[in-house]
C-alpha cells in the first residue's frame, strides 16, 4: 500500500538547499559570508550588538538611548517608528510616531554617530527610512509579506529579516532568498521566538529558539543574530538568554534597552536599564571569547 | 515572592473584548453578524462553498472550473493571480499569472455568474481586483500585514481573513479589528490550519484547527469559514474534515477543486476533482441538516 | 555538501510501517480491524460511546450515570477509580476512590447492565481492575509506560491507548504495538487533545486533534476513538466537537456526563448533564447516518 | 457576557506556588537548594557532568567510557540498561542489557570510582538499581508516572526527573512534587527537548528549550539540568547548545558520549567520541566562569 506522497516536508531537506534557496544555501562546510554596514561587520569574530527602545517615544529619549548604549559597546541604535501592533487601538502615550519618530532617530545618530536600525512596513516609506536607517528591519509579521522585502532589497541598503513566530527556517530561508535574489546580498536573519505549546509564564508568549542557530548556521552562510528580548517577553530572562545567545554561535545581538524600563510606551516587562545593560555586555564579551569572538 | 507580571497573555481574555476588539467582540451570546456578498450571506442557516483551484492557470480551466463548481453548489469560485510563493523560484507551470489570472477569472464570472474570490498582496493591485472580485481574500501570510488590510478595507469589498499558521485567535481578531475599524463590517475569518509539533505525516504541514471554530464563535460576531484544503495538504483527508467543519459549526467552507488534481501547478497532492466535490457538497449538506442548516 | 541523515524523523514513513508496527500497521487500503467487547463492536457501522464521570465519587451518582447515561444510548459507563493527578494534594472531594471506586463500578454494572471501561495505572490492580472492567484504559499520561501496556495486554482484556498529549501518531502505534505483540488484538486507539501553541481560551490546555482521525485510519486498521471533552476542557465545546468527530469518521466517543456538572469533584467546566447527553447522542447518531453510520 | 473560566491555565501561576507545589516552590527570589549526591554537589558554584552512552552495551564499552569520561572531568557516568523505546522490536545490537547492564555499570563505578546514574522504569527492579546507581534517572516518557516516581522517591536515592518532551514547567514541577512530599529532597530536574512546530532538521524530533532554565529558577528551588544530547538528536549541534546551557544557568549538563558514535547501538547520531568532550568540558568550564561557576 503506496502511502508516500512527494510533498515538500516542513524541514530542510538536501533538495531545498539546490532549488529552493540556492543563493542562501551554504556552498561548503565553512562558507559564512561577511555583511557591512558602515564599520560594523557580521559573520566575522565580532558579534555586533543592536540596544535601543521598542518604540521611539520622543527626541530626548533616543538621544540618551544612543549615548548610552554606544558608551558601553553596541553598535546599532534600535527603535521602531512605524510598528505593527496587534490591535489598531493605542493609548496616547503607544501611538506610532512614525515621521517623527524617523526624524528622531536621524538626530540620535547625528549627535552620536551610532548606526541605526528601524523597522519597514511599508513600501511608500522606504525612501524616507532609507535617508535615516543603516539597516533595514524586516519584523517579524512582516516575514512572508515578499513585495516588502523585495522593495527593500531593491534599495540597496542592509537588511535583517527577522523569523516569524510561527514559520520554519525553511520558510525563513525563502524569505532571505527574496532579498538575495534582487542583488541584495547584505541580509542577516534574526531569531525572535516561536510559537510553542509551553512557554512557562503567563509572561512569556514565544519561546526562544536558541537551536535555530546552529540549525541556520548549517545549511546557510548567511549571519544569524538574535533577539532575546522580544522572545522571552520579560526582563529578568532577558540576560541569561542573551548569554546563552552568544554561546551557540549568534552573529550579532538584538536587545532592547530603555531609560526608565517600567514607563517604556510598549510592552514595559520587556526592556532593561543601562546599567544593566553595561553589565550584560561585559558578560557577553567575556563568553563570546570563550569561543574565540568577542562583542567589544 | 511576587511572581506575577500583567503581560497579555496568549488567550483571549474577558478584558480583550472590551478594549482590544470591541468590534469584533460579541455583544451578547446570541450576537452573530450576516455577512451578504451578492445574493449569498454568510452567518445564517446557509453555508456558502468556496472552489477553484489553488492558481487560475488559464483561462480555459478557470472557465470550465466555475461552471462545475457552480453546477454543484458552490456560491464562489476561489483561485489565485497574485499569489505569495515561499521561494521565488517557479516553473514555467508555477508562475503567479497576476493580470491575465484577474482578467481570467473576470471572464468566468461573466460566462456563469458566479462570485469570485481572490487573493490580494498589494495596495497597488487593489483597483485592478476589486472590478473582478466580489470579495476579498486577505491570505494567511498577510494576516498581520495591516497596512494592507487597511487599505482592502477601504474598498468596502466584502473581505476574508485567514487565520495565519502560526498566530492565535486573540491575534486574529485584531486584524480582524484593522478592517472594522474602517467602517467595513463585511469581514469573515477563515481557519486553514496551524503549526503544530506532530502533524502526522510528511504530507501534513498544518494541522486544522476545528476547536477555533466554536472557540472564535464564543467571543466574536464574525462569520468562520474552514479550508480543510490548505489546512490537510492532503486530498484524501479533504472530505473527512470537510464534514467535520460543518458538523462543529462553519460558516463557510473553502475547498481546493481542479480539473485535474495530479496536473495542478500548485500543491497537487492537495485538490479534489468535479466528482468528488458533487459528492462532498451533498455529504455536507446532509451534515449541515442536522444542526438546522443547509449547504445546497 | 552533505547535510542528510538517516534519522528516523517524526512522520509515520513507508518503511515504519513494516518495520516498527507490522502489527499496527494496515496490509489494505480497506483492512479495518473490528473490535469486540461484550455485545458492542467497533470498526463497523455502529459507533459506541464510552459516558460518565472524570471520577467516580460515590456509589449513588455512578449507578444513577449508569442508568441515565445507558437510557440514553451509551454502551461503556466511564469513570476514574484510579487517576493520575498533576499534583499530590487533594481536597477530601478530590481524592481518588480508588479499590471503592472499582466497587461502585461494579454495582453500577451489576445493576444496569452496561460494559465498564476504567483507567489502569499501576500492575498490581490489574487484577482487582479485570474482575469489573470490561475494557482496560491505558490513560494519556501512561502511553509510553510500555511495562504497564505489556502487563494489561497478557490480560487478554480489550484495550483503549489513548494518545499523549504530546506524542505524535509514530509513538502512539508504537504504543499499540507493545499490546499487539503480546497477542492481545482488542485494541483502540483514543485521541484526546494535543499540546499546542495556541489553545484558545485559558479554559482549553489542549487542541482536539480530529486531523489524527483520517491520518491514523490511513496507516493503522485499529478503531480510533475520540474523546472531546477531556481535549477542549470546556463543556460549550464538547458537543460541536462530538458532531465533528463522528462526521471525520471516529469509531467510537467518548464524553464525560455527570448527574451535577457545576459540583464534579473533578474538572467541572468540563463535563455535560444527562439532559445534553441526550439531545447530543440523537446529533451524533444523525451526523453518523449521513456517512452510513449510525450511534444509536 | 461572562466569557471567563476558573480553569487552572497552563502556565504556572503564583497560586500554583502556594497549593500545587509547596515544597517544589522557591520560598524567596534567592531560595536555591544544594542537592548533594557523594561527593557532588547540585545548585552550588560547580556545575557537574553526566557522560556517557544512550546504553550500556557490554562491560568494556561502560568501563572504557567511565575511565574517560572521569579522566575528561565528568562527575556522573550515564547510560541505560532498562530503557524505554518507541517501538517493542530491537536488533540484536539494539536489546535492552537490563540486569547485565546494571552489572556492568557496577563494574564501571567499582573500576573508576565514577559516580552511576541510570533510568528506573519499573518499581521491581529498583532494588537491583538501587545496589549500583548513585542517583536515579525517572525518564521522559515515565514523568507522569506518579506510583513509579513515588517508589523511587521511597528509596531515598538522589533523583533526576527529566521533562517530557510535551509536558509544561506546571506538569513537571508537578512530578518532582511527587517525590518531595515522600521526604525525598534529593531532586533535581532535568530538561531533555520539547515537541514543537519546528525542529529544523529531519534530524531533530525536539527543540531544546533553554528558557526553561530560567523558567524553572524563577519559581522553584531545585536544580535544573540540561541535556543537549538527547534534545537536539544531532551530535553538530550538541558543543554549541552545551555552552549555551551552562551560559543561561544551568546547574548541570548531561551529555551522550560514546567510544565509537557512528557504531553506537542507539541513536548513532547523537553522541559525541571521548576528545571532542574533552574539549567540550574545557569550553564549558570557560564559560561557567563568566557567570561565576565552574565545570572543572
């Protein structure tokens, strides 16, 4: 009784790495490509560090963010100004500052030079993003939505795409080959948490994939960063995790990080302080170096 | 020890409906809204049948899809022109056929006066569309594509959202909660199946998920529609949850039909051919009777 | 580069079913194996139902589900003298009745006739457990306890495994094996929920898996039987799952019915009062006609 | 619309702490007990090893792999002489060595003075077991098997109670409750691999969740180990997912080692030869000391 079919199957096979993302398929043991952006360069010893607020609030703010995350070591400023947000209703203070909100990252980087990061959504922005932005975020909702990331690639500039919460590294990889396809071969990918039947807390609604690294780092050159805090949801897993991150073998590191934790606009469990964020950087390069990396 | 934060939390909760989608949320038990797209209305004794094949690959198929289905039951014909692919590459046989697909399925509802369904990825398409379509389809990829829904939406085109692989029923609901904001209260939601750990075999990528069908049902207004076809991957498990969908309580169901299953373009293990849909629309439709409904 | 290897993957493949459950296995597409207990038979055109308590609590209320549950077309009484609990502590009400229970199950038995299915968790009441069951139930959380399985298949008792709740179809035939071979052939399989990312409600820990219904008919000639009451947890739930059940081809169900539901000493939100049983049993039994099968 | 419940969730909540596990629960945020088994000491500075192989295949293979385990820095030999497997047919090389394996191991720990730790899985041989092994293993699969949990625990030995792969933190805290109220305190745990959507690789059933780690810390007072091995079931993955476990916290690693991997009797993908652990223990000590632990 012939009960085999010839579907796809929902893990990397040998077949896919061929025709289904020859562009991001490693093409041996130790191919591992270097993206630059500005000064900065993943998939090489140095693992980069991305530190700034969910949501940009307001000038004063991400202005401080930036100065104090880049004197104690990172080299991108995060903060979103155009976001997704589950539900379209928002209290003053969680309102998308969208143009302002771009406008304040491009003063935060003039003042302190730090690159930045910020999220697309959509394709009429990109040109304003694009004057500001280093690197082009792709979120996480945003994974499987192509004419986005294609439009973004087409510019030209850095991408990270990060993994939906309920996708595959096989449809993860799809996605970067959207990108890689248009000439575009500066994109890291981000792990950001999945979709999972335990995640422990009321707290916590992912569960952070720390298994994906070595799994992507297998089959693909591309760099693999990591985001622990919008996977575990909740401060104080925060730090453990991003050790954790860095001792698999994450390229680069996605933290965010916010001057007054408890009044952050945007999921206020989330964030931590400078201070610890200072003291996580330190342990993070003291245990990059155990493998021969560092992230200062 | 205070252990306890006030995160969300990743189910629906009493406080959800008041502030989150205080549209889409039931105003009382017996609170169920009819959803009219031409001379069919979902919500009511009646349950609508979407068919057609995964790609309108020609004109000719689609044409003769149509006047089958329509033959049979169906209130609409579903297929795709614009379609998201999880890697760019295509065989000849595998494009998206885009303007020609619209243009195709245009001519099918002129030669058999059938609704038409169809996929929208793009702002930029949505003219071009909604003088073919009847209704929307907001694909499980775009759930969370808000932008989007927004804009398909202001259309006032009577919309369908499919429930993404890897999301919950409360993130359903907020992007069902994007289209009613904008004064468009012709949404259906339609389940097509989850991410789940074991999914039985390599044919199976997604498990349907029927308890979201009273689930939804308990807190939201909205009509639910089932794709047993994407959900199953897998023909012969088609009839089975096909009648299973309406025995829980569907609104609506989405059936993957072509005129020939083992030559579809797209996914051939999963559509069902002219026959055995004729049989299933009158299987259900028995089904549908003992809950006092009907489906022909 | 080669990235393959040989492990045995999660999905029911070709080659387990001749090598890892020959037994289990299909050798037909139509090889149905039928099931006899007492006067009942599973596999066939009739679908019997397993009703009563989580618990049986007292000799009263499970003669009194006896008659009332039997009146209403049940073949299997069901009740718990025996449980395995999450946690250690009780209240008095919650305490299992243990060697009494088994005693009342069989005053119930004695008194009304009806067959008797109870759960067994420990080797040394197999004994005690035989002389009333008719059927042994190896519960959920002792699917993988094949020395437990072993023992209750040399009992020559028929059997119901039910699947853990995160377990795939591969372990779950595994399981059934392990009776199998001991030469017992009275076995059916139970699908009773799984672990999933997203369950609804706070009120739902598990997803009914009716998928697993046509996949496991598809591989294994055993009766596959459902039980919807303890996979939703949540009583509004369990009769749209019941009509869904039977309509997706379920060979049995199983539902839990006690005389007071608010005051179950186990689950109250989960189970039915005689008065629903009843109107349910004569839904399913219409639903089951339209398939050529019937429950009453 | 009263659309709430009082069911119990799925996740633990800070009344679980008071009523469902009293005594698994932290007593205050630095409440961590030490769990002392011969010389080694649990939830302290030093975090111990557990090495060795998935079975005890014969007396040379088990005495060899203490020696160099023990010279490498393991404090614990592992491997199984009565094992739970998935399917009851084993090749020759594949066969349970049961009583012959115990005395094997017992022969390994009289050779090299190694610690013994290995799986119970019925209560009549706990005796034999309890002759040899130093600490008892209650396996995955038998972690809802609360009469065997509560014999071992009568024993008095040092337990290890590992995770199954789909239970939450709720249901596991729930077992070591079984052990703890039988006065047994010597409880550790043990995380080994959760069932999720996606696990990568046809070679990876689970995905090995390490916020667990800080999951379980946050709640309960006994120490959590990890065991790469057996989650990630692909020996490239085991060195990076070690040191990450070390990096979040964990406060011991168990991991598969075998003289000869690609010939091991069991899952020869899985286990790591004696040099490669070698180096192993040398990175993970790196590691630890970043956090102020240590392996060595």
């Amino acid at each position: 009784m012939a009960i085999e079919n010839k579907a796809p199957g929902k893990d990397v096979s040998e077949e896919d790495l061929q025709s289904k993302f020859p562009l991001a398929a490693k093409k041996s043991p130790d191919h591992k490509s270097l993206v630059t952006v500005g000064d900065v360069t993943f998939g090489g010893d140095f693992i980069p560090v991305f530190a700034g607020p969910n949501m940009v609030e307001d000038e004063a703010m991400i202005v401080q963010t930036a100065r104090e995350v880049k004197a104690r070591g990172a080299s991108f400023l995060r903060g979103g100004a155009f976001k997704p947000l589950t539900f379209p209703y928002r209290s003053p203070k969680y309102t998308e500052t969208r143009e302002d909100g771009v406008a304040w990252l491009k003063k935060a980087k003039e003042e302190t030079g730090i690159l930045v990061i910020t999220e697309v959504m959509e394709e009429r922005y990109l040109d304003l993003i694009c004057e500001t932005a280093d690197m082009l975020q792709i979120g996480s909702r945003n994974m499987q939505n192509y004419p986005l990331i294609t439009a973004a690639a087409k510019t030209g500039k850095p991408m990270m795409i990060k993994r939906h919460f309920g996708c595959s590294l096989r449809d993860w990889l799809g996605a970067a080959e959207y990108a890689l396809i248009e000439g575009n071969s500066n994109v890291v990918l981000c792990e950001r948490g999945v979709a999972a039947p335990h995640t422990h807390r009321g707290s916590s609604r992912f569960l952070l994939d720390l298994q994906a690294v070595p799994a992507a780092q297998e089959v693909t050159h591309l760099p693999v960063v990591v985001d622990p805090s919008h996977a575990t949801f909740w401060a104080p897993w925060v730090a453990p995790m991003s050790l954790a991150s860095v001792a698999c073998g994450a390229d680069g590191i996605m933290l965010e990080v916010h001057p007054d934790p408890p009044n952050s606009a945007v999921d206020p469990l989330q964030p931590i302080g400078f201070e610890p964020f200072g003291d996580l950087m330190k342990q993070m390069d003291a245990t990059a170096k155990v493998i021969g990396r560092r992230v200062l």
